[in-house]
C-alpha cells in the first residue's frame, strides 16, 4: 500500500511525463561531510592499495585480490549498506554509491570482486534473508571475515536465468536439499567462503535461492580460472555441485522466489555497475588529457589540435553526465527506502521496495554509463596513438576492463529492452500515466503548431523545452507503437532497443541540465560555465540520437499518412530554434581541462 508522502516523490519511471524541478534533484555537489569523508577515505585507499599494484593486478595475481578485499574489509568499505545491527556501517544508498565509484578505478578485477561481493554477494540475504540467516552470515561478509559469490548463471542458462537445469532435492526426512548442477562465470568463486546458488525444486515454474558454504567435501568443486578478455585479477570459475547437502532453513525466502530475488539483486547490482565505471571515466579522461598536454607533433600539443579536444571535450561531457544521472536515481533510491522506513516498513522491505521502485532508471543507467566507459576507453587509446595500443600505458588494461560491463548484470540488449517493458508494464499498471500525455501529443500533432516566437532568453529556457519535446518523441513513438502491437511489442525487438535509446538519452540529458541549473543558481553562471556548455553537448548529441531512433522506429511501424504525420511530429520535436554552436561549446569544454590538465568537475 502506497503512503501518501510517497505520493508526492517522483516514481520509477514518471521523468518522463513529470517536470522536475532542479531544486529537486541530488548531485556530487550536494554530498554531505560525511559523504566527503567517505569519498575522500576510500579515493585515498585506491591510491594507497590498488592503483600503484595494477601491473600484479594485470598479471592474474588472484591472492592479491583477495588480500585487497580483506583490506576493503577492515577500513569498513564492504560493509556501508549493511544496517549496523549485522556487522556493518549502515549508511544510505548515496554512500554505497560512492564507494563504489572511486574503489572501482584502480582496476576492473578488484572493481568486480568488489561488486560480486558487496553487491549480488552479500545484498540477496540482507534483502530477503531470516533474522536467522542475517545474523549468521551477514556480518561475517560485512567484514570481510567471509567473501560471497552470487551462482545463478549455467552453461545453458545465461540471459534466460530462470531456466537453469541445476535442481535442488528434498532429503527423505526433510531437513535439507541436495544441490547438483553446474555453475559458469562465477565471479569471486576462487575465493569465496559462500554462494548464493539458485535451483530448481522438482518441476516449479520458477528457481529458488539457497546460501550454500563453500565446503569442498560437500560435492562442491571448481573450474580453472577463466582466461578471459580483462578484469584479469577477478577469480571467475565454473562451479559444480553433486549432492550437495544444504540444510532447510538456508532456502532464501520462499520456495521459488529465485527469480524475483535474482532480479532484484541485480536491479541493485545495476545502478553500482554505473558507479563502478565513473571513476575509471574520470581517471581515463584525466590520463588522456595528460599525455595529450605533454605529446607534441607537428610542433605543436596534440590537445591543442581540434581532433583531440574534440575527443577530450565528448570524454568529459560523458562522464558528466553519468554522475548526474546516477547520483539523481541513487538519492530517489534513499529518499524512497527512508520515506519506507518512516512509514513502519523494515530496512529489509523499505530498501527492497526502493530499489525495485527505479529499476528503470537503474537499467538506464547500466547501459548508459558501461557503454559510456568503453567509449572513453577507446578515445584514450586513440589520443594515446600507437601507445595506447601498448601494454605499457593504462589505456589498454582500461580498455579491456570496460568490456565486460556491457555484458554482466543483464546485457545490455536486455537491459534496454527491459527499461522499456518495464515502463510500459507500470503504465498498464496505473503506476505512471503515459497514456494520457500520449494522447495529448497525438491531439498536439492533429493540431496547428504555435508559430509564435518564443522568449529563450533565460539560461537553458531552450534546452528545458528541448527535453520536454524529446519526452513527447517517446511518447508519441512508443504510444502508438503500444496501440499498433499491443502485447506483441515484446516481438519487435529492434523498435524496443531504439526506444530505449531515446529513453536512455531523455533520463541522461535531462539529469545534466538539472545538475547543472541547479549549480548555477548557486555557484553561478560564470564559475558554471563549462558545466554549462557540457549540459549544452550532451543535449545536442541526444537530439541527434533521438532523431536517428525516432525516424527509424516511425518507419518501421507506420504507414502512408500515419507515418507522414509522425515524421512531421518528429522534426517539429528535435528542431532548435537557436542552433548551438558544437565546435565552440567542444572547445570551451575542452580549453578547460587542458589548463587545469584533469577532469575538474
Ligand atoms: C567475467 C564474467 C563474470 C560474470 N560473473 C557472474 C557471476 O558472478 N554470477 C553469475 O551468475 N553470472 C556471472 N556472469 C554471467 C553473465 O551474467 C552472463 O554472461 C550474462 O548474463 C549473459 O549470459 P550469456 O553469457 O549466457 O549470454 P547469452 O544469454 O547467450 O547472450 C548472448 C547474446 O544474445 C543476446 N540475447 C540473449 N537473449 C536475448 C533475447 N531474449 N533477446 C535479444 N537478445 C538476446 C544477449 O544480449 C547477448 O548479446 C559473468 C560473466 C562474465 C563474462
């Protein structure tokens, strides 16, 4: 039952048919001192334990990793959204988020374990686990006593999770299940004193969760580590279970509830993968800005070439942009879990429900921000020429590292597509009301356009209805794509994955331009003038996005007059009145950080 003061905080999913004020909205510059201090804490053990050892990191030293997490353990770092009466810090979501970001930059491996443990690990009892079962094991991993692991992929059963052939077998006299199976990509397992597995009882439709301990004369054996692509200090092995015994009272929640627990801890798991790739973008941008300010060709700094500010200019801009976006969701997600709290949930269903809540957002985040890394990645190999290419600078590790975020915690193929199913299910829902701003588009597109001159004089006036027409593109393409296809829309999988792409591009634009109004009308206009430019970017580049998506989805499911009028609807909602100028706002941008020679934002 919803509590009419989470009435009036913004739902999963309604940024896109309500205005947001940015007064409303929470950005890294709102951290608190004790979020500063958590920050400045866990960048200072980064520095001091996991940057200067990225050559043994890079090397598969597996020990170093583990050493490292136990180090991460007794600063406190693996336990800070762990309520306190089990062992850890108890701080809210927004300091979970940030010692995520600035853990995860040293390397991909340690950034993983990290995750693997912290996240899918650990979060799976402390969301659904008994009193019994929190006070067992949950403040042996919020130390770092205990490691966990999170076992739900199969040989077989990858992106369709729930269809996993290893099966869980009541004893005769009821008090335990024996587990076989085979696990694959198991993140930590090399280490790890626990898995959270997920199994099928006899023929149920969906899995169940159980707490397995790692006791290897209890039928459970391992792979090789996996040769893989990056993250090479990340211990990922196969994980075999024959007859293993695990008693009754470790089933996580009830009998299949896998599935919902799965989800739900990878929601979660989402929105920190975001987090996790901030700080690598922030550090790859500062390290390209760097050799670019020192590497001279024809006579000149390559950073002074436009080619490479153009590049350093987009790196920023994304980066950017990622923080705003995660930290707006992330403070939603803590607002939510205390509203929860104040209304008599426990921690437990308070933080379940907030999560759940913004599993939208936390999949837009998830593609936005690990594609965002890769492309970083890839532009600093770039701007580091032949040298990027060499194992000797960090470009090529970061590179690698990046990769993988496409892939785990829901690909992000799935991922987009369900950021729209899932906005489109809550609207069926009556959870968030598209249908209504949909017809009012469509009556908008049957009617005259206004051809009086509007008044952008004031900053960002442009740029604000901007987004609100980019929000009227979605709605007028996914409303009439929902009333072409009806529940078959799951079946037309490229009109999904472009809607999206708008989606992605509205949740991310819109964030920049609220932080960044928000700072200016506190900092000011002039001290913002970067930020300003960067909001103006990032904005420039979703409207082409919007456009290219829009048109192609338009063309696949319209016809004749429907699809002329939706062109038209179209080109009216991604048309500027004053075109930016991209190379001056590239320029600006990128003249910034070339004098302070780091990302400074
Ligand atoms: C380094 C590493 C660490 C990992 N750690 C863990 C871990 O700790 N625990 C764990 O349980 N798992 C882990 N995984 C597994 C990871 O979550 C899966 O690899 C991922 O979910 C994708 O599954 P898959 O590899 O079977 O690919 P598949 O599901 O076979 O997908 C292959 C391709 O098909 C696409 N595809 C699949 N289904 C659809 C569909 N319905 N519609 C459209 N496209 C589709 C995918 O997007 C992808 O592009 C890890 C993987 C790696 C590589």
């Amino acid at each position: 039952m919803e509590t009419q003061q989470e009435k009036e905080i913004l739902r999963g999913g309604q940024f896109l048919v309500k205005e947001t004020k940015c007064e409303d909205v929470f950005t890294p510059e709102d951290f608190n001192e004790e979020q500063k201090m958590m920050r400045d804490s866990v960048i200072e053990f980064n520095d001091r334990e996991i940057i200067p050892h990225r050559d043994r990191f890079e090397a598969k030293d597996y020990a170093l990793t583990e050493e490292v997490m136990h180090k991460a353990g007794d600063m406190g770092f693996l336990g800070v959204s762990v309520p306190e009466a089990y062992g850890g810090l108890g701080m809210g979501f927004v300091s979970t988020m940030i010692v995520c970001e600035y853990i995860s930059s040293g390397t991909g491996s340690f950034s993983t374990a990290f995750g693997a443990h912290t996240g899918i690990g650990t979060m799976p009892i402390t969301l659904y686990g008994t009193e019994e079962q929190k006070q067992k094991y949950v403040p042996k991993l919020a130390t770092g006593e205990w490691f966990g692991a999170y076992a739900l992929t199969e040989p077989e059963a990858g992106s369709d999770a729930n269809s996993g052939k290893t099966t869980a077998t009541l004893s005769a006299d009821g008090k335990s299940y024996k587990i076989n199976g085979q696990k694959m990509w198991i993140s930590n397992a090399g280490f790890c004193n626990l898995f959270i597995v997920f199994a099928r009882i006899e023929n149920d439709k969906n899995i169940t969760g159980f707490i397995v301990e790692k006791d290897l004369n209890n039928g459970i054996s391992l792979g090789e580590e996996e040769h893989k692509l990056g993250i090479h200090a990340s211990s990922t092995r196969q994980v075999f279970f024959s007859d293993t015994v695990v008693p009754v009272e470790n089933m996580l929640a009830g009998r299949g509830e896998g599935f919902k627990i799965a989800m739900n801890a990878l929601n979660i798991g989402r929105i920190k993968l975001a987090a996790a790739c901030l700080d690598s973008q922030r550090r790859i941008t500062t390290i390209a800005l760097q050799y670019a300010n020192e590497r001279k060709q024809f006579n000149t700094r390559i950073s002074d070439f436009g080619a490479i500010k153009s590049k350093l200019a987009e790196m920023a801009t994304n980066c950017y942009a990622g923080e705003s976006a995660s930290y707006r969701a992330a403070k939603n997600i803590e607002d939510r879990i205390a509203m929860r709290q104040a209304a008599g949930n426990s921690h437990q269903e308070a933080e379940l429900k907030g999560v759940e809540e913004y599993a939208i957002e936390c999949s837009i985040l998830k593609v936005a921000v690990s594609e965002d890394v890769q492309h970083c990645a890839d532009e600093g190999i770039q701007i580091f020429g032949g040298m990027g290419f060499s194992k000797d600078t960090p470009m090529e590790a970061a590179w690698r590292d990046a990769r993988i975020a496409r892939i785990y915690e829901g690909t992000n193929e799935i991922n987009r597509m369900l950021s729209v199913g899932m906005l489109v299910k809550k609207a069926m829902k009556g959870h968030v009301d598209l249908l209504g701003p949909a017809q009012a588009v469509a009556d908008e597109l049957m009617g005259i356009p206004s051809f009086d001159t509007p008044d952008y004089s004031e900053l960002f006036a442009e740029e604000k209805e901007m987004i609100a027409k980019l929000k009227k593109v979605f709605l007028m393409v996914a409303g009439s794509a929902v009333q072409k296809y009806g529940p078959e829309l799951d079946n037309h999988q490229q009109l999904l994955l472009a809607a999206s792409d708008i989606l992605i591009e509205i949740y991310m634009a819109e964030s920049t331009l609220l932080r960044t109004e928000k700072n200016v009308k506190r900092f000011g206009e002039k001290e913002q003038e970067t930020q300003i430019a960067m909001a103006k970017l990032y904005l420039y580049n979703a409207v082409s996005i919007v456009e290219k998506n829009g048109k192609e989805s338009i063309i696949s499911f319209a016809e004749g007059d429907e699809q002329r009028m939706l062109l038209m609807g179209l080109r009216r909602f991604v048309k500027y009145t004053n075109y930016p100028d991209i190379v001056d706002l590239r320029n600006a941008i990128a003249d910034k950080i070339k004098a302070e020679n780091k990302y400074s934002f």
